[in-house]
C-alpha cells in the first residue's frame, strides 16, 4: 500500500475531518475511499476511443428531432 503526503488549506483539513468523524473512519480511510469513489466515475480507455466513430450520428444542432423523454 503506498502513501502519499498532501498540502491541504485549513478549510480543507476541517471539512475532510468532520466528514470523516461523522463516518467513523479516520481521516486516511475516509480520503482513501473518496479517491476511490471518484476514479470509478472515470469512463474506460475504451468509451473515449468511441468517440467520433458515428460521423453521420445526427446531433441536436444537426436538426434531430427532439420528442418528450429527450433530455439532451
């Protein structure tokens, strides 16, 4: 397990642990798991390489109609 050493504004420091009381975790576990949680919202390698693979794909300035559950 690696570690790492990071320069926070007291602000910060405060906010991060009070979130970590209020979880029961010290204050390394707590930022380890909100790392972990906003890494697996990163779309894969894979997602951004389909991207512009549909050149003819109508979008929304290209005229495609637009119906009631289009939330674009």
């Amino acid at each position: 397990m690696g570690q790492i050493s990071i320069y926070l504004d007291d602000d910060s420091e405060s906010k991060i642990a009070a979130a970590a009381k209020a979880c029961q975790l010290t204050t390394s576990e707590w930022l380890a798991e909100f790392i972990r949680q906003e890494l697996s919202k990163q779309w894969s390698k894979e997602v951004y390489e389909l991207a512009g693979v549909w050149p003819d794909f109508p979008i929304k300035s290209q005229g495609r109609q637009a119906d009631d559950t289009d939330n674009v």
